[in-house]
C-alpha cells in the first residue's frame, strides 16, 4: 500500500515538474518573440527613414557622428552598429554614422605664384592641374600665374582641377625680317642667330639663271614683321647628287651639320666634336634650350668623323669624306 502511494506521488511530481518546465519554455519563447527584432541593413538608407524603420521595430536611433564621403549621398548612412542580422531587444539603440557628402571648401589662390609653386599649393589641397594657357604678359615675369578658374573662394571638392592662366614674360619687340636672298648659306645662319630667330628647313632645288649655293627663298619674307624665336626656312640653289644626305649641306669650304635637341624641359649640354688625322677639337660646347634645331659649320679638307655628345653621351656619328 505504502509502495503504491510513493510511486503515485513520485509520478505527480513529474508531472509537475515536466509541466513546470514546459509552461517556462513556452512564456520564455512567447516573451522572446515579442521582446526581440533583427536589426535590418540600414547603409545607404535615408536618415529619415532610418528612423521611421527602427521606431517601428521598437528599436532607438542613435547618431553617433557625421563624416565626409565622396561616395555616399548627403544625409545617407555610412555605417551602423550593431550590424545588419542581429538579433536585438526592444528598447535597445543602434548607433549610426550619417554621411556629410562630398566635401567642399574654398578654392586656394594660386595668383602671383610661379606656375612650380602653384602646383604644389593644388596638390596639396588635393587637387589638379586643368588646362594651361600661356600669354605675353608685359610686366608680369614669365611662368607667373596671373588668373585661375574656379576663381579663389569659390566652393570646390577634392579631385577638382583648376585651369591657369600663366604669363609668357614680355612680348618680345618686332621688327622687320632681314634680307637672307643672295647670301651664301652660312651667312644666312649666322645672321638668322644674330637676330634671335629659329632655323627652320633648308630646301635644296636648282634653277640655272641663279647664282649657286646661295640663298634664293625665304620665309617669313623681307620686311615682314616677326619676333625673337620665329622660325625661318630657307631655299638655296644647289645641284643635288644621288649620294647627297638631306641634313647635310655640303658647301664650298665647309659642310653643314644639323643636329635636333629633341623635347624636354631643361637645356642640355651639346658638345660637337671632331676627329681629323689623328686631332681631335671641339668646334661647339655649349647649352642648348629643348627643341632647338642647331646647325654646325664643318670645315672641309681630310676626311673627318663628327661626334655629337649630348650630357656627355654620344648620340650622332657622322663621316664627312670630302
């Protein structure tokens, strides 16, 4: 009797007790279910709406700062936390980060500064050099900035490019082109130097009622108007022969030698030398601005090599057999 009254009461007791821990399970799973919400992905999303979404999954909003991004839209989030997919109660904050958008602020002023000195000013705000333009400024020294775009103050952003306007330096004077028709080749350089003006090419062609190996074509023309730097072709009379080489001259008593710097912007240091019956001597040693086009007198006589040497490497070898 006693024995079955102690299994009765032993299986009420688990009865109780699965019924207990049941009843816990299924109020704590109930109150879990209503008390806990997955955060959504909020970057990219409006703030207003932001705040819209988390108000309605009873969540609060907290900001928590505002940063520049050149790649997300004013006022959209850049950054949350917990992040999306965590599971997290009501009443609990998520913090974001709100994006300022792009940022600007006033264009520096460049004006008055070399065109060096004003690039290392834009690279230093981040930013770039747009487009150049150089115009004769008198009064104002060369490779100056004299204006910008965007002008100074105006709102720019990073990576924005100013364009410059930057001073060639004082025109330089005009004056009225000498006459180079009927002087020898030679002369026609040296006087072409003299006047600051540029070499440009020299055609060959022949025509009997004129005088040989002189100049008979010029361009610009005599009397026309030019300035220091102009470039000037030139045609002489001169039977050509099979074995003639277009950048070679071959004259009475000299040879002429034309040599291109090249591009670049520093001078180089050219130096022409010629080798002759065991002498060498240097007839040019000098600095020459970049793409400058020089011509050299090689006087004739013995065989000769002619090495040019530019910053002190050979870059020509020419034989003269005369």
């Amino acid at each position: 009797m006693i024995t079955r009254i102690l299994k009765i009461t032993a299986l009420l007791i688990i009865f109780a007790v699965v019924g207990g821990v049941s009843a816990f399970l299924t109020i704590t799973f109930i109150i879990k279910g209503e008390d806990t919400v997955v955060v959504p992905a909020l970057g990219g999303k409006e703030v207003v709406d932001v705040l819209k979404l988390l108000t309605d999954l009873g969540l609060n909003t907290k900001v928590g700062g505002a940063e520049y991004n050149g790649e997300v839209p004013l006022n959209q989030v850049i950054f949350q936390d917990p992040p999306a997919g965590t599971e997290l109660k009501k009443g609990r904050d998520v913090r974001i980060v709100v994006s300022k958008g792009v940022q600007t602020f006033p264009a520096p002023d460049v004006q008055g500064l070399s065109i060096g000195e004003g690039l290392i000013v834009l690279e230093q705000n981040g930013l770039c050099q747009g487009k150049s333009a150089y115009a004769a400024m008198g009064g104002v020294k060369k490779d100056k900035i004299v204006a910008q775009a965007p002008r100074p103050g105006r709102l720019v952003k990073r990576g924005d490019c100013l364009d410059l306007l930057v001073s060639a330096g004082s025109r330089p004077p005009a004056f009225k082109m000498p006459e180079l028709e009927g002087r020898l080749l030679e002369e026609a350089i040296l006087l072409i130097e003299r006047n600051n003006l540029l070499l440009g090419d020299i055609k060959s062609v022949y025509k009997r009622d004129k005088p040989l190996n002189v100049v008979i074509g010029q361009a610009p023309p005599m009397g026309f108007r030019v300035i220091e730097g102009t470039v000037v072709n030139l045609e002489t009379n001169r039977k050509m022969s099979a074995g003639d080489q277009p950048d070679m001259d071959v004259r009475r008593g000299v040879s002429l030698l034309r040599y291109n710097t090249g591009y670049g912007f520093l001078k180089s240091r050219i130096r022409v030398r010629v080798e002759r019956s065991g002498l060498s001597y240097d007839i040019f040693d000098d600095f020459v601005r970049p793409g400058s086009r020089s011509w050299f007198l090689i006087p004739k006589g013995e065989a000769a090599r002619v090495l040019v040497y530019k910053d002190s490497e050979l870059v020509e070898s020419h034989e003269f057999n005369n």
